[in-house]
C-alpha cells in the first residue's frame, strides 16, 4: 500500500528578490508532483538541488513615466530537485462494504451512526 519513488522535478519561480523566486520556485513542487503522480503523497523529501537557470531582470522605473527613477530588479530561477516521495496508494486499501437499513430512529438522527 505505502511505496517509495524516486523522482527529479523541475521547478520555476519569480520574485522580487532572490531568496523569494527560490522560495516560491520550492514551493511548486508539491503543485508539480500532485499533478504527475496517482495516490496521496505522505512526504516529499528534498535529496538534491540543482540550479539550471538563475537570471536578474533589471529595469528602471519611473513615477509618472518622467520623475523619480528607480532601478528595480526581477529574478528568476529555474531548478532541478531530486525528491524522494513516500506514497499511500488508496486504490489499493480493501473497505469493508457496510449496509445501513432505513428506519425511524435513523431518520431522526440524521443517518448518524459509529463506523465500528
């Protein structure tokens, strides 16, 4: 039922500053790995991380198109992070089949009773 990949995933982020495209770039891995796997993942371990682009956008801003410039900078970053997945797979897990019987005292309590 539970079983262990290994996987490589490619990730991309774009922020203000460095440490925030890397930030949000981590952060779609999860996004990536729910998308291409089947099953419910019970962890994600980060085992490596590889940066294959990193680049710094730099333009001049301006108040008003004429006063007030300001050099501001984007970034973003591209990575390829090995992960090392523990999976649960649901379609696997035998569920015992229970019948519920209609009655009165079912009725009134909404169809409410222990799964024991």
């Amino acid at each position: 039922m539970e079983k262990t990949l290994k996987q490589t995933v490619c990730v991309e982020g774009v922020g203000n500053t460095k440490e925030q495209a890397i930030s949000i770039a981590l952060g779609n891995i999860q996004k990536k790995i729910l998308s291409e796997q089947k099953g419910m993942i019970i962890r994600i371990e980060p085992l490596h991380v590889e940066v294959i682009e990193a680049k710094e956008l730099t333009y001049t801003e301006r108040f008003l198109f004429i006063f007030f410039p300001r050099k501001r900078q984007k970034y973003k970053v591209v990575l390829d992070v090995d992960v090392n997945l523990f999976i649960l797979e649901v379609d696997k897990i035998q569920f015992e089949q229970v019948e519920q019987s209609n009655s009165v005292m079912n009725s009134i309590l909404g169809g409410q009773q222990s799964m024991r």
